[in-house]
C-alpha cells in the first residue's frame, strides 16, 4: 500500500538524465502544505503591486494637495490609469484563461499585461499634466512609467519580483516623502521576499533584484523629479 505525500504541487521542473537516451524527464516541484505557506499566501496577497501602489497613490496626492478633497481627486484619477486599467486587463485575461493568475506568475505571459500598463501610465501621466496635477503625483507617475519599462524588458528573459520592485520602491517614496524614520519598516521588505521564496514563484537571486531595482528607480526618479 503506498501513502500519499503531504505536499501540494505548484508546478514540474525539468531535470536531465534518467530515461533512455538521457533524455530530460518531469518531476514534481513540490511546496509543503502548513502555517508558514498560509502566512506566505497572505503577506503575497497584501503586498502586492496593486495594493501597495494604489495606497501608495493615494497617500502622495493626500499629502501633496493644498486640500483633501483635491487630494483624493488627484489620487483616486492616477489609480485609475496606474492600477486601474492594467489590473482590470489581468483580471479579464484570467477568466478567459490567457492568464493562469491574478499575480501573472508565469514569466511568458507578463509581456502583454505589462505593455498594457505602460500604455495606460503614458496616458495616465498625459492626462495629469494636462489637467495640473501636484508634482508629487507627477513624479510618481513618471517613477512608475520607468519602473514599467524596465520590467518590461527584463521580464522578456527573466522572471524577476514585481512584489519586491513595488515594496521596496514604495518604502523609498514614502521615506522620501515623510521622513527616514520609516526605515524602521524595512524588515517588511525581507517578509515580502520570504514568502516569493516561499510559495516558490521567484528565486533568492529574483528577489533581491526586484528589491534593488525598485529601491534604485524610486529614490532616482521621484527623488529627482517631486
């Protein structure tokens, strides 16, 4: 009798030798069921890229606004074209099946969502400057517009981690904007890159590259423009 084991499969790895010819055969990449991937699933669904940018969006055009209520205008308007839009394409492309999941874990199918971002943040920023928007916002948007294009043409060959770029850059604009005492946040950074790693979707090496990168764009770009 044999025993089922205690794992679930997230997806088949390619490996050489066994098998005639030594040719390459499929195994198993197994990730083990428990509380730590349950807390890995949830800190991913938190962090991600749509909900950090879109309070992230949010928060600038509050405090950059001479009013609230101009604030939250400006906000809700660039979360419409930087979030908006791109996401609403992602979510469509997942129930008709182009797309296996909301995060677009799969490396070859990230180029047309993301090429669809980059249009909307074009238009989006367009739009802004047109109607007067706060520089903050501003730099922002032309932060996320670079941040797009490099990852447009990164994730052409390799799968690097949005989630990291997006936390990592957030906490660069958000110490920027109210002070580096928010470096005390910075451990978040390290949880977001723990459960990539975890639910087996980014490699170490993935990760901090996305963390670096996104860091790096955020401090050069909104630094220099906001």
């Amino acid at each position: 009798m044999t025993h089922p084991v205690p794992a679930v499969c997230r997806r088949q790895a390619r490996t050489g030798g066994g098998g005639v010819g030594g040719g390459a055969r499929l195994r198993p990449v197994v990730t083990r069921p428990g509380p730590g991937l349950r807390i890995a699933r949830l800190v991913t669904e938190v962090s991600a890229p749509a909900v950090l940018v879109s309070l992230l969006i949010v928060t600038v055009s509050w405090h950059s606004a001479r009013r609230p209520g101009q604030g939250l205008i400006w906000g809700l308007l660039a979360t419409l074209f930087v979030i908006g839009i791109p996401f609403a394409y992602v979510v469509g492309g997942v129930r008709r099946g182009r797309l296996t999941d909301h995060h677009v874990g799969r490396r070859e199918q990230r180029r047309a969502p993301l090429l669809v971002g980059l249009a909307s943040v074009t238009a989006g920023l367009a739009l802004l400057v047109v109607l007067g928007a706060p520089r903050p916002v501003l730099a922002l948007a032309v932060a996320g517009l670079v941040g797009l294009v490099v990852t447009v043409s990164v994730s052409h060959w390799w799968k690097m981690s949005i989630h990291s770029a997006v936390a990592a850059g957030t906490l660069v604009i958000l110490m920027l904007t109210f002070g580096t005492r928010l470096i005390v946040a910075a451990p978040l950074l390290v949880l977001v890159g723990w459960s990539r790693v975890r639910l087996r979707d980014h490699t170490v090496a993935q990760v901090l590259a996305g963390g670096v990168l996104g860091a790096l764009i955020a401090a050069v770009v909104f630094g220099a423009l906001r």
